[in-house]
C-alpha cells in the first residue's frame, strides 16, 4: 500500500515539475518577447505568433494531466531548446533570457517525458508490443 502512495507521490511530483517549468517558459517568453524585445525588427504580433502561441496548444491538456499531451508536448518543447541553445551562441546580450528557457525546457521535457510514462502506465495505456499483438 506504502509503495502506491509512494508512487502516486512521485507521479504528481513530475506532474508539478512539468507544469511549473511549462509555465514558467510561457511566462519568460512572454516577458522576453513584449518587454525585453521592444527594439527588434520583427512585430511585437509576429513575436507572440513564433514563440507565445506554440506553448498554448498544449496547455488544455497539460492542465487535465492528459499523459498523451504531455508525450507529444515534447514536441513543442525542442523548438525552444534549439531557441535556447542558439542564444547561447550568437547572442552574448540574452544569455541569462537563454539559460533560463534551457533550464525551464529541461525541466519541462523531464517532467512531461516520465509523468506520460507513469501516468500512462497507471492508465494501462501505451503500445502494444509486436509479439504480444499475434
């Protein structure tokens, strides 16, 4: 009985780190984006549509701890890893912007990565294996 509290406990511990990482991206986007992007050539409309509206598709099902959207999220989350891993490189003013979405997308892509796992697995979803299919 221990071990199913324990589990859950851990389940809900990745859900946590998933979410909070999650939205704290959303949240440094927003912010790096309207406040601390005031002079860049693209519009301020432009900006939210490439890095603001990616994050919200997700969420709907992030929030309900749907496992198969937290599986898929990932998906999302590597074009802001690649964001971030860029800034470190060419943009020597942004670094700090740039480790704080490396850490965040880190921290979300771990959390959604074993929460789907768990999660997924309490549900008694997931893939068939080939030999068990015949």
């Amino acid at each position: 009985m221990n071990t199913l509290k324990a589990a859950d406990q851990q389940t809900s511990q990745l859900r946590f780190l998933a979410l909070a990482s999650y939205l704290g991206l959303l949240a440094l986007m927003l912010i790096w984006q309207v406040w601390c992007q005031s002079d860049s050539e693209f519009s301020l409309t432009f900006r939210l549509v490439l890095w603001v509206l990616p994050l919200l598709f997700p969420l709907p099902g992030l929030l309900r701890g749907k496992p198969y959207t937290y599986a898929w999220t990932n998906f999302v989350l590597m074009w802001y890893y690649l964001h971030s891993l860029t800034m470190l490189y060419v943009a020597p003013a942004e670094r700090g912007f740039a480790i704080a979405e490396l850490v965040l997308t880190t921290g979300a892509f771990v959390g959604c990565t074993w929460y789907a796992r768990r999660q997924g697995r309490a549900l008694g979803l997931g893939l068939k294996k080939l030999k068990d299919q015949d």
